[in-house]
C-alpha cells in the first residue's frame, strides 16, 4: 500500500511546479493565505507549511508587510555539478551556517566600533565588487568574501577576522554562481546582492550595530537558502554522518599547523 504524502507536501509541490513552468513567474506575488486554502481545499495551517517549505527551498521570498513573492533567482531545475563539487554541499551548509553565527555580530562590532575611513573603505570595496557582475558561469559562488573580511577586520575583534581568515580557502573555493543563478536572471541576482551589501553598508555608517546585525543575517540566510536549494534540487541531503564527516573534515584542517611563510 502506498503511503499518502501529507497535504502541505502535495500543495508545495504543485505550487513549485508552477513556479518551474512558469505559470507563477520571478517576481510574482503568491495567492494568499485564504486564496491557497480555497484553491486547495486545505487549512492555513497546511499552507503555511507548505510555503514555508518553498521558502526553506529559495523558491520564494518574504516582502515585509506585502506577502510572498516568487523568488527572482531560484536554483535551476537542470543543471550539470561535478561530483566532487556535489559531494562537498554538506560541508558547505555546515560552514554557512557557522559564517552566520559569526558574521552577523561582526557585522555588529563593526557598526559600532569602525572608524570613518574604515566606513568609507567597506563602501569603496562593495561597489568596486558589486559593480563586476561577471558572469555567473564564470565567478565563484562567495566572489563577496574580501567584503567580508573588510568588516570583520573593522570590528576590532582579532579572533572573529582571523577565524574567518582562515575559513577563507576551504569556503571560497567552492562552487560556480552559475549553479543557483540562471543567465537570464543574472541582473535581478546581481541587484539584489548589491541590495542586501548596500542594507549592510548602510548600517556600518550610521553606526547602527542592531540594524547591521539584522542586514547581515538577511544577507547570510539567503546565501545559505540558495546553496539548500541546491542541495535539495540536485539530491543531496546532508544526514548526520555527512555532518559529522564534514565537521571531522574541518577540524582535521583547523589542527594542522600554519605556515609562517618564509
């Protein structure tokens, strides 16, 4: 006998289907609540699971006080990842989700603690980053990360910039923009990054730590929404032995001793 999907399952995956033959197209905003239930015959409660799954899936976006929109950058139904690059996506949500819980009170510190030139220098280094717009194909997935560690350096926290220092060569080489970003949509991508900086920068200024924290968070959480997107398109789910692998992976690193140069 066949098990039954549970109805939020059901109405997410015809909701995503909608979205991936473009019925629902980047941009639009979702029925409501009450239109779904109606449609679907089903409780809020089932909907709002089931939109919260395409949420958690990158397919669609918040728009505070307005609802939900279909997002603009979804993850491509068909693509071509090399295995090795698949194999590493549990260990790259691992250390996304590790960069929020840093970065979001560095991006803090930095409000509160930088100086003006330091202010002017994060905004010098965002637009000359923002302004590239290289093609997806072509440019790593975190081509940000310099802008990054511009502000954790600025939050005068030495451990916070040299942890992520070090972070830097395991996450940056990781995968291509082009995996989560179709070429058609590559503008609206490249806008809304450059969004989400500006909402951090923005901040940074005006010494707002709360405001900072809170625009980093939204900027880091949708990185991590597209690369679990990703995952979840392409078939790979990180179960705990990949976690803990992944984990065990890092630390082995983290133990090995520096090079000084020389």
């Amino acid at each position: 006998m066949t098990k039954r999907k549970p109805l939020s399952t059901v109405v997410a995956e015809s909701l995503a289907e909608k979205i991936r033959s473009g019925q629902l197209q980047p941009g639009a905003q979702l029925p409501t609540e009450a239109e779904l239930c109606a449609e679907y015959d089903v409780s809020r409660t089932v909907v709002r699971e089931a939109v919260a799954r395409l949420r958690s899936e990158g397919m669609v976006v918040p728009q505070q006080g307005r609802g939900m929109f279909v997002s603009e950058t979804p993850a491509p139904r068909n693509f071509s990842i090399p295995d090795e690059a698949l194999r590493t996506l549990p260990e790259t949500i691992a250390l996304l989700e590790l960069r929020l819980s840093v970065e979001v009170e560095s991006a803090g510190l930095c409000a509160e603690r930088r100086t003006d030139e330091e202010a002017s220098d994060i905004r010098s280094m965002m637009e000359q980053i923002d302004a590239q717009q290289a093609d997806p194909a072509a440019v790593q997935i975190h081509y940000d990360y310099d802008f990054h560690l511009a502000i954790a350096k600025a939050a005068r926290n030495e451990f916070i910039h040299g942890f992520l220092a070090y972070l830097g060569p395991m996450i940056v080489p990781r995968f291509r923009l082009g995996y989560v970003v179709e070429p058609a949509l590559k503008d609206s991508y490249y806008a809304r990054i450059h969004s989400e900086h500006k909402a951090i920068v923005d901040a940074i200024e005006r010494q707002d730590g709360s405001k900072a924290r809170q625009a980093m968070r939204k900027h880091l959480h949708n990185s991590l929404g597209r690369v679990r997107a990703l995952a979840r398109a392409s078939g790979v789910e990180a179960t705990d032995a990949e976690q803990k692998a992944a984990a065990a992976s890092l630390f082995t690193k983290m133990k090995r001793p520096v090079s000084t140069g020389g």
